[in-house]
C-alpha cells in the first residue's frame, strides 16, 4: 500500500528562466561519477551558483499519493463524504485523536460555514503544512465534469479560518507531486501539455509562490517535446533544487527469445541516472552526479541518498560538492528491492524486500528486513515493528513526527473504509529505534464515534 501514500525571497531578485540548460547527454558517454556540466545559455562570469534561500524542507516526495502532511504537533489530511464533498481533519499526536478541523460547537460539517469544508467541485485537494500556513492544493488535470478545471493553491491559518486563494495556475499546468517550503516560500514542479496540429509539446517548470502574496517566480523552464521529462526530487536545506532523470540503456529486444522474469533485473541494472542541481535563487542549472545501477532513491534535507540494490549499498551525494559517503551496506541481508521512507533526526529508515512461499498462501508473500541508520555514526539497528498487510510484513509508513514522536501507519487492511483500510498509531522515537511494541498508540479515528465534535 505504499503507493497510496519555503527567509523571504525578495520577488525583485533576477531569476534567469532557463530552456534546457544543461541538456541531458547520452548515458553511453558516463560511468558512475560525479560532473559539472556548464550552462550554455549563461555565461562563466555572470553564473550565481550559490542559493538565496536556504531552510528548505521536502513536504511530499515523487511517485506517492499524498494522504495528508504533518506539523510539529499534528497531522492534517482530508476525508471524503457520501455526497463528495470533503472535510480537512486533524490528528493530535499527545491525545492520538483525529477530529474534524472545525472549532465551531455542534457544527455538522457538511456547509461552506465550516472550516474543515470543502465543496464537492473542489474535494480533489490535499492539504500541507508550513510554517504557520496550512495550504490546500487542488491538483486537477481539466475537463472533470462537475469540477475545477484549473489547479490552485488555497492558504489557511492552521485552524482552517481565514482561508483563500492563494494562487490559481494557468490551463494546461499540471502540479507534479513534490512541494518543499522555507516557511515563506513554496517550490514545486509543473508539466505544461498543449496539442498542436503535429505534435504534443511538453513544458517543464520549476517554480517559487510567495506564500504571503501568491506571486510566482518561475526558477527554470525546459522544453520536454523531444526530450526526457525531468523529475523533480525536492529541495535540500541547504537550497539546491534537484532534479532526476534516468533511461534504460537496455530494452527488451537486447534479449530475444527471453522471456522478461529472465531478463527484467538485467535491465534495471542498465538504468541510467543523472541529478541535476539549481540553486534557489542563482541562474544555472548543472549536474552533480550520474550513475548506472537498479537504486531506490530519496532526497533528503542533507543530500540524496540512493540505495542500490545490486552492491546493497546505502550511499550519500552531497548535492553541494558531490561528495560520496558510503553510509551502510547490507551484504548480508536478502532482497532484490528496497523502500527508503524517510528521516527523524539523524536517523533514516529503509527497508529490503524479499519473497516467501507460505503455506494456503497462493501468492508470493512480502517480507520487509526494516532498519534505522544513524547518518553521523553509521550505526544500524533492525527494526521489529512492522506493517500488516494480509501475510505482508512491510516498513510502517512514517507520516508524520514531533520533537518526540512519530506517527505510523501500522496496519493496512482493517475494515476501515474511511481511512482506505489503514490503522494509524503513534509512538516515541526511541522506542520505535528499540522495536518496543508495548509503547504503540492506536490513533481514535472520528468514525470510531468518540471523537465527534
């Protein structure tokens, strides 16, 4: 199930929009390496490679649906109703209770009056935090019957008054999954489509919202017709952007008469990959790394960390300088794939998946080595507490944490329809690193009854 799952910048400030900057190069011509590549378009002495911004955190990452986000003392998400509209609710860590985000007695939360409401044409939204801002994106692809048609950002106080518009994208703007924020500012990704008579063109953009005004900058724009789509991976607290593309240089006609069970990890193996780097608020855009090799990826605040599946090591790029740290190996440990869920503190949590046959289980059942790796002192506990999925025993997705505490999701497949069958519960970091079931808190969703205000 784990696929369900911005100091002010002065506006004045001279952002170059760059169109393909750096190019992405044949992966024939790389071996795993770190490189710069100079920006045709800008000129050695006039390049601001140094950021502007810095204090930068990832709020979503690529690939996942977003269930919701969390602050420092609660996590926000939203919940959808029989008549399609929707509520934005709230979860509070100390009491492990999630209540609509609504302070008005006796309300029934089904009316523009409320401030957990939201209408039926706007319910595609998810909400996210920052800072002292609650914002409520609305990422549609245009042309649903009965909604809107054009993605917008709406921002809130964190108790959901006061809410408006913050910005509204233009048609054809497509919002990627990744949004990072200082607090002040929001990055994040778009995907422009537009159908000519001949061709389908494809726009990449990379843009900042001032989360007090709503102006937009665009930081870099690239013409994706005829090329690779960038993904964008986040922003480091440093303040470099970053962003991923990879191609397979092996395809499945460099193996006939195969059939692809035989021949599918021969080609992941062939993927190539290259990082790209954009310093907020500077004017080019180089790549720092490139590598061959099955990884499972994550960026986080201190770098990008990838682990390959195949050397079963965990390494660490530094986005600034490139350099490599080898953080872990698991040589030792089965698998031929792996999950990187995030950090709390200096520790990441990843895991290994491997396959067992049990028995009156007709499939192939999932089983999830799961670890803690201390990034400073390279220490790695395995970790006992898992998620249920049927016969699966996965990482618990880590929504959510306090200064203290985080916020699992442990089980996924209760009866809970409201909550796509999850079981959330929260518990300490410490005990979570010493595998202590006992301290595990089940989180009181509103449908258990209890909790309706």
């Amino acid at each position: 199930m784990k696929e369900v799952f911005i100091k002010t910048l002065s506006m004045g400030i001279v952002l170059c929009i760059l169109t393909a900057c750096t190019g992405r190069p044949s992966p024939s011509t790389y071996s795993n390496s770190s490189a710069t590549s100079s920006d045709s378009n800008v000129e050695a002495d006039n390049k601001n490679t140094e950021p502007t911004a810095t204090g930068f955190k990832n709020l979503t990452r690529p690939y996942y649906s977003v269930l919701g986000c969390g602050g420092e003392s609660g996590y926000y998400e939203t919940r959808a109703r029989d008549d399609g509209s929707a509520n934005v609710t709230y979860i509070d860590y100390s009491s492990q209770k999630e209540i609509y985000l609504c302070n008005a007695p006796g309300c029934a939360h089904d009316n523009e009056g409320c401030t957990s409401w939201i209408s039926a044409e706007n319910a595609g939204v998810f909400p996210l935090i920052s800072s002292d801002h609650l914002l409520l994106i609305h990422r549609t692809y245009g042309g649903e019957e009965g909604k809107q048609s054009l993605s917008r950002i709406d921002a809130a106080s964190l108790d959901g008054s006061n809410r408006k518009t913050l910005i509204t994208f233009n048609n054809g703007e497509r919002l990627g999954d990744v949004f990072c924020t200082n607090g002040e500012s929001l990055i994040c990704s778009l995907t422009t489509l537009e159908q000519l008579p001949d061709t389908l063109e494809s726009t990449f953009t990379l843009c900042m919202i001032d989360l007090n005004t709503g102006e937009r900058v665009d930081l870099y724009v690239e013409d994706t017709t005829d090329g690779i789509q960038p993904e964008f991976l986040g922003v480091t607290e440093t303040g470099y952007a970053v962003l991923h593309s990879s191609q397979q240089t092996k395809t499945e006609s460099d193996f006939p008469g195969k059939e692809w069970s035989e021949i599918s990890d021969e080609i992941a193996r062939s993927t190539f990959h290259q990082w790209e780097k954009i310093p907020i608020g500077g004017n080019c855009c180089e790549s720092f790394y490139e590598y061959t090799g099955n990884i499972q990826q994550l960026l986080m605040a201190d770098g990008l960390y990838f682990y390959d599946v195949d050397t079963k090591k965990l390494i660490r790029i530094s986005v600034q300088d490139s350099n490599i740290d080898e953080v872990a190996d698991f040589i030792s440990t089965d698998g031929n794939s792996a999950y990187i869920d995030g950090k709390f503190d200096e520790w990441l949590l990843m895991s290994i998946r491997h396959y067992e046959q049990h028995p009156n289980v007709e499939y192939p059942v999932a089983i999830e080595s799961c670890y803690a790796i201390n990034t400073q002192t390279k220490e790695v506990k395995e970790l006992n507490i898992k998620q249920e999925i049927a016969e699966d025993r996965t990482i618990p997705i880590m929504l959510g944490q306090s200064a203290t505490d985080l916020l699992l999701i442990t089980d996924s497949q209760t009866n809970n329809v409201e909550h796509y069958g999850f079981e959330y519960s929260i518990i300490s970091k410490e005990g979570y690193l010493n595998s202590d079931v006992a301290e595990l808190r089940k989180v009181s969703f509103i449908e258990d009854g209890s909790n309706v205000s």
